[in-house]
C-alpha cells in the first residue's frame, strides 16, 4: 500500500510569526516543539515505509514462492499422463520424456522426475529381473524385509549419482512418506510428504527435504471410490526436493527481493525447520528493524509455513539517522521546517517510485506464472492419452485465449506428402474451422509465407501495416497485433500458430509464444506418432487375430502370453487355459527332447529360427503341426518372447503314412517276388550249364548259338532281379550330411573300378576344386558309381576311351559331370534313357540291364537333386547332376589323372 502525505504551510507561519515580531523565547519553544513534533513525525514514516516496503517485498516473495511449487505440481500432472497414456514406460523411454522437459533450464530447483511402482508379495524376483535386464545389474529392492507392499522406485531422471541412489528404494517402508502416499492414493490427487532425508542425501553437507507423490491409477482413469483407487494403483509419479537447493533456485538474483526466508513443514516450529536462507548469507554488523510475516499456503494438500524477515540486502529507504539529521538541522524553526517538508516530499516520492516499482515487478510475476501455467497446460494436453491431433490443438489455442489475453488464436498443422496448412484449431473470435482460412497453399497469404519461409511474422500495429489485405477488420475487431510462429521439428515443417491481440504483444509473451510454438511442433510429432502406432496396432492386431494359422507369442520360459484364434482351433483350447500352460506341456513326450534342444540352440543365438514338424498334445489327442519359431530380443541381445507360427498337418502326416504303408507294402511285394523268380532263373541256369556240359559237342552250330543265348538271358534276368531289389531299397535308405572333400571323394570313386579301367584301356581324368561341402554321401557316391560303370560301360566302346570327371560350385549346390567319347545318343532318345529297363543298345550287344540310369535319377530325386544328359550320335555323352550342398570353403581349381 502506497501512502500519501499532505504538506502544511509552515512557511506562511514562520513568516506569520516574524512579522508578529514574536519573542525570541517563544520562536524557541514553538521551533523546540516543531522540532520535537517533526523528529517524531519523520520516525513514524519511516517506520511506516519500512512496514509497508516490506509487507510488499514480503508477500511478493510468498506468492513467488508459492507458483513455483504449484508449476512444479503441474509438471508432475503431465508426467502422470505419460505413463497413463501406456502400460509399460521403458527407462529410454522415460529419460527422453524427461529430456524433453528441460528441468535445468525450465523447473530449476527439482531434484529430479521419478516413479515408483506397486509391488506386491511374490512380485519383487519379477521387478528385478525386469530391471536387471534393462541395464541396472545390481537392483534389488530396499530396505530388505517382508512387508504388505512394496512401492520400488525404478525411473528418476536425470540418472546423476545422486539419483542413482535412489533406485529400488521401497518409500511405503517410512512412515512420513507413507502419509503421505496413502492420501495421493485415497483421493487420487497429488500429496506432499512432511520433512524428510532423502536417499539422495550423503553425510557431506545434507540437507532436508520433501516429496510429491501424484498418484498413477490402471487404464490412466480415476476410480470413483477409495477401495478401487487402492485396488487400481499402479504406482506414484513423484519428485523429490532438497529443500536448500529448491529455495535457492526460486529465490535467484532477480527473485531475491532482500527477504530472509524460513520454509517450514506445516507450523512454524524448530524441528519442522526445512529451510533457512540466513545460513548461507553473512549478516549485518547491526540488526534490521524487528520486522517479520508468518504466512502458511497449501501445495499438494500439505500446509508449509512461512517467517519471512528482512535481511541484509533489503532496500528499507530513509535509514535510522534522518530523524537525527532533522533535529540537527531543525535548530533553527524555519531550517526545520523546510528540511521536514522537503525530507516528507522526497520521501512521499520515493516511496510512490518503489511502490510503482513493487507494482511492476508483480505484474511481472504474475505474467510468468501465467506463462508457467500455460505452458503446463499445454504440456498437459499434448500428452493426454489417446489424445486427437484435432482435440490437443484446440484444448492448446483455449489455453492460450486464456493466459496470453488474446482476441484470436488459430493453428494449421501440415501433412509430409500435401503442400497446404490445415486449420486444426480457432479459439476466441471464431471457433469455426471451415472459410476462406480453413486451408492455405504454402507462399499464399501471410500465414502461407510463415510456413513457406519458416520464420516469424511480429506486427504490433496492424490497423497501419501497408501488407495487411483487410485493414477494417482489424479496426473492427479492435486488433492491434499479430505474431505467427512455424512449428519446426527437427528441421521438419509441421505447420503454423497465429495469434491476435488487442494490444501491442510486449517482448516476453512473444518468448512464450515462440516456446508455444516449440511445445506444438514437438507435441504434434509425438501426436502423430502415437496416432502411427495405434494404427499399426490396430492393422497388427487384426492381422493377428484374423491370420490363417495359428500365431503364439510366449515369454523366454515357453509360457504363452498372447494367441490367435486360429491357434485356439488347432490346439483346441481357450486363451485362459493357455495362459496357464508352455510350450514345453503341449509337445509330445518322444519329441521333447528334441523341441528342447532346439529351444535351447534358438535362445543362445546358435540358430535364427525354429523350423520343423512336431507332435502336440492337444486335449488328449495327437496333433501334428508344421512349426515356425523365432525370438525376439532387446538391444542387449536378451530374448524377451518368441513367436511361433503353427499350421495343422495332422492330415497330410496320416496322408503320408498312408502312403508309406503303401510304399512299404509295395516293397515286400517285390522282394518277394525277385525272391521268387532269382530261385527258378538259377535252376535254368544250372540246367542249361549242365546240358552246354553234355551236349554241347554234338549240337549244330545253330543250337550251340542258341544255347549260348539261353545261357546269356538268364544271366541278364539275375543281374535285373537283383538290380530290382537294389531300386526298392534305394527309397528307404536313411539320407546322411557327410563332409566332403571333392576331389578326394571322386579320386575314391575312380579308384574302386580301377581293374576295370586297366582292363579296357581307358583313361580318366578328374577335374576338381580344393573345396569341402556338407552333402548326402551315400547317395551321391552310389549314383556316381552307375554312371562311371554307364560310361565304361556304353562310352568305351571306339577308339576314344576317355572319360572325364569334373565337378564345379554353384550357390547352395554341387555340379559333378561325367563325360565319355563313345558313340553318343541321339538326341530323340534322350527322355527314354532313363527309364525303368530301357535299353538303347540292341540285343547283347552291350551288357547291362537298363535300371542304372533310373537308379541314378531315384537316388538323386531322394535328396533333392537331378540329372541331364547332353549328348549326340557320335559326340560322347556328358551326364551332369546338381547335388544341395552347403559349401565349407572357397574353391581353387585341382586336376587329377
């Protein structure tokens, strides 16, 4: 309160009485008396100024205090509605929101932002590993002790090593700041602790401290009674304050106004002493005048007390000795008066000048506070769950009519792929979203130029700026300015924010419209992406539910955690009965170990993927299923679930034992029958030996041939019984991955008809790579076997009686050849070669039995390869086959004779 004083006409008196030629003893009893009356007079005003400057300072610095906190409340509301707005925070994900916050430069004085969250009996082995998987190895929970709940801190930021102290400390074991989390819980609003000694605190220099809890309820919504709060709580969004550090961030060089702050927990007392700012200042050799306010506020449904006192700094004006002064000077009555009066003139100006002074500095205050709130709010609103881009920007441009006192505040996001602002938001003057502005070409109109040049428009005299295109609106309308700021995010053009106000916008709204602006682009980014996600989730979610096989997500220990539909069907089951089971129950026992191992190998990292078919046991009964598995890890490589994909081949699998059944039946039949036939084929054969032995002599010439050709057929019948046996063995042999070094297999390959070689002259060369395959060597050996007797065989017979082996890499596969220089075959023929009995050469005239070709194609069909033939009349034949193989090493060309 400012006070006025009225001047009294001493002067016209003095001069009154001089002319009245009063007695000298008279001047000297009225100038002693108006001395005496002024001396008193100058002492009570500036006691009263000294009263009133520091009520002033003293209530300024109480409200300053108190807006601080109250931010600080607000910022934890937006920090609740993080983790409302999702079921799991991740410690990456909570140190960027914090980031983001800025606390150093925007909420000084904060210990940090951190959550603590609900932990019942038998929960505490999950939390931990959790934790201990997400990078903090030694968390455990304390104080060590059983207890009805837990409330573990596992998020505070920023993660300093005061911070770090904090982390698995269970804050429901104390008491104080147990009360304190009981009432958040029960009333679902934000609660402070009493005093405190923080976790963070060491012995060098500590300092009290409090907290505030806000509590976080399941789904994000308040329950509507005390038993379902209780029931719902997730956990606290809290912040812890060293009491010391907070008031000197609040109370800096331009908020210090010379008041001397004590801060106490709920009533002025020693023992609830929190703060006291005369600790860390020197005091005056003299002590200030007996001044002091106690006053009380409420933050956080908590009572703090206040004793605010002037110190050393504080400016009181007029100091003790002009009282002195005006008895000194006031000797003389009309020197006394006129010091009196001119002192008091002073004064009373003095006086209006620090009050307008005090006046100014609040008005400044209280524009920051609003600034402060605004900005909550916003923060507040881009961070609702489930919040629209459309809904945000308006609930943002509301906020900003509100605590800027504009007339008009619009936005217009802009989408990656368009080329136009769209009006998102209009709050004051209009509120409609369509019109001529509802959508703006870049480079068009001023709002249009913003986002084109991405720089800021300021104009604070509309009615006069030569650009403006309708100059009487804004006459009508009464608008004296604009300030259009682009929302940028990371050099991203996110679209524009104007607002219009009645009066000249001063230098720190147009800061707190440029962080607006800054808050909207980061806001709209993380708005959209959320609305990305959501989407995703949807299109994954319907793809899950609504796939043609069965999907299973389970946790590293095979239980699973979500299923499709469709894995319900195959499994004939329910989600719930699911949910209590693993993978490992379901597989049938004669498989387990092999599903185990494999399990194992997918887990290590040994192998990417789990691919095979395997037995379930599904409601008692047996099912086959095709499956896929994958695991999916975190950044660290740890799995955190796997995927399993299923399809049901119960059917192809009774399809295919059918066709064994068959197969094996088939087999039996034709050992039996080459049994059968191998004993009367020798029978003739002995009896034909025996009569060429007895009669051979006296036959004609035309018999003995004939007898030769009796003899030479049964021959053939046993070599094509006993190959008959050989093609029904060849598709029930067991298939066997060997290491291979190829030239060295097709030197041994050689080597075993070597007498044969030798025999007929013929000369083999094997052209090879020094290289090493994993490869079905059974099979592969006994084909190549045919087709080096096939060539000694049908390609030896001219003059040219070479025969070469080559052999070559190709991706994933082996290419052996097998060329000779005989007569060829034509290429009409070449479909027939391989053939069961077909035989190209006529009669006897080459031995063989017309099964080693087909033999050669069987074996190689069985593992997965083939066979071609290149040959023509008189050019040789070249046999090629292409073997799956799964090459070792690089290859380097090795020639063998």
């Amino acid at each position: 309160m400012s006070a006025y004083f009225t001047q009294n006409d001493t002067t016209s008196t003095r001069a009154s009485a001089v002319r009245r030629g009063w007695v000298p003893l008279f001047v000297l009893i009225i100038s002693l008396v108006a001395t005496a009356l002024g001396t008193l007079f100058v002492t009570r005003t500036i006691q009263a100024r000294q009263q009133t400057r520091f009520q002033n300072a003293a209530e300024l610095t109480a409200q300053h205090i108190k807006s601080h906190m109250e931010t600080y409340v607000a910022l934890l509301n937006g920090a609740q509605g993080l983790f409302a707005a999702s079921q799991e925070i991740t410690a990456d994900e909570f140190r960027n929101y914090v980031g983001h916050l800025e606390l150093d430069r925007l909420y000084p004085g904060i210990q940090g932002i951190g959550f603590t969250k609900r932990v019942l009996p038998g929960e505490q082995e999950a939390l931990i590993a959790q934790m201990r998987q997400e990078g903090f190895e030694d968390f455990s929970i304390w104080p060590a002790g059983p207890r009805p709940e837990y409330h573990a801190i596992i998020h505070i930021e920023p993660l300093d090593w005061r911070n770090r102290r904090a982390i698995g400390y269970d804050m429901f074991a104390d008491p104080t700041r147990q009360a304190a989390m009981v009432r958040a819980r029960d009333t679902g609003r934000p609660a402070a602790s009493g005093k405190v000694r923080l976790v963070q605190e060491t012995d060098e220099q500590p300092q009290a401290g409090f907290l505030i809890y806000v509590p976080v309820y399941r789904n994000g919504k308040l329950p509507d009674s005390v038993e379902a709060r209780r029931a719902a709580l997730e956990g606290f969004v809290y912040s812890p304050f060293r009491a010391d550090d907070l008031f000197r961030s609040i109370l800096t060089s331009e908020a210090d106004l010379g008041v001397e702050v004590e801060f106490f927990d709920t009533a002025i007392s020693p023992e609830k002493l929190l703060h006291d700012s005369r600790r860390f200042k020197p005091q005056p050799a003299r002590a200030p005048p007996n001044l002091s306010l106690d006053t009380s506020f409420e933050i956080a449904g908590r009572t703090f007390a206040l004793r605010l006192t002037p110190g050393p700094r504080f400016d009181f004006g007029a100091t003790d000795e002009l009282p002195a002064l005006a008895l000194l000077v006031g000797i003389t009555l009309s020197l006394l008066l006129y010091s009196a009066t001119a002192s008091l003139a002073k004064a009373r100006a003095a006086a209006e000048r620090t009050t307008a002074e005090l006046r100014r500095t609040e008005a400044i205050r209280a524009r920051r506070t609003q600034h402060l709130a605004l900005r909550a709010e916003v923060s507040t609103a881009l961070t609702a769950p489930n919040a629209s881009i459309p809904r945000a920007l308006q609930l943002c441009a509301e906020a900003a009519i509100r605590h800027l006192q504009a007339a008009l505040v619009r936005i217009w996001t802009i989408a990656p792929e368009d080329n136009r602002l769209q009006l998102q938001a209009s709050a004051g003057l209009y509120t409609h979203l369509d019109g001529p502005h509802a959508q703006i070409p870049l480079g068009q109109l001023k709002i249009g130029r913003i986002a084109e040049s991405r720089t800021p428009l300021i104009i604070n005299n509309l009615s006069k700026d030569p650009s403006i295109s309708d100059p009487d609106w804004a006459i009508e309308q009464g608008l004296a300015s604009l300030a259009g700021f682009p929302l940028v995010c990371e050099d991203r053009l996110l679209g524009v924010i104007a607002l219009f106000s009645r009066q000249p916008l001063a230098e720190d709204t147009l800061d707190v419209i440029q962080v607006l602006a800054d808050l909207l682009a980061h806001g709209i980014e993380r708005l959209r992406a959320e609305e990305a996600l959501r989407n995703s989730e949807e299109r994954f979610r319907a793809t899950f539910n609504q796939a043609a096989v069965g999907i299973a997500l389970a946790s590293p220990e095979g239980r699973f955690e979500q299923v499709n539909a469709r894995f319900c069907e195959i499994t004939d089951s329910t989600q719930e009965k699911l949910a209590e089971q693993t993978w490992q129950d379901m597989i049938h026992p004669e498989d387990r170990s092999r599903y185990d191992l494999l399990y194992r190998q997918l887990l290590a990292g040994e192998i990417n993927m789990i691919s095979t078919e395997i037995r379930c046991l599904c409601q008692g009964r047996t099912t086959w299923l095709a499956l896929s598995m994958s695991a999916v890890r975190n950044p660290q490589g740890r799995p955190e679930h796997t995927i399993g994909v299923c399809r049901d081949i119960t059917a192809r699998k009774r399809a295919e034992q059918t066709v064994i059944d068959q197969k094996r039946e088939l087999e039996d039949f034709v050992s039996i029958v080459a049994h059968d036939l191998k004993h009367p084929v020798v029978s003739v054969q002995g009896l034909l030996g025996l009569l060429k032995q007895d009669t051979f002599q006296t036959l004609d010439e035309n018999s003995r041939e004939n007898l030769e050709m009796a003899l030479a057929e049964c021959k053939r019948m046993k070599n094509i019984i006993a190959q008959l046996g050989h093609i029904v063995r060849i598709g029930s042999s067991d298939v066997r991955l060997e290491r291979v070094h190829l030239a060295t297999f097709l030197n041994e390959v050689v080597r075993r008809f070597k007498p044969f070689i030798e025999k007929k002259g013929v000369q083999v060369t094997i052209d090879a790579p020094d290289v090493s395959a994993l490869l079905a060597r059974s099979q592969v050996e006994e084909a190549l076997d045919n087709l080096l007797d096939n060539a000694l065989q049908h390609g030896c017979i001219g003059q040219d009686r070479r025969i070469v082996l080559r052999s070559a890499i190709e991706p994933a596969t082996v290419v052996i050849s097998v060329q000779d220089h005989g007569p060829g075959i034509d290429p009409r023929f070449h479909h027939r070669i391989f053939e069961m009995f077909r035989r190209l050469h006529p009669g006897g005239s080459v031995e063989g039995t017309g099964v080693g070709l087909a033999a050669v194609q069987r074996l190689l069909k069985r593992i997965g390869g083939t066979v071609t033939v290149d040959s023509a009349q008189n050019r040789g034949a070249t046999f090629t086959v292409r073997i799956p193989a799964q090459i070792l090493n690089q290859p380097e060309s090795v020639a063998i004779s």
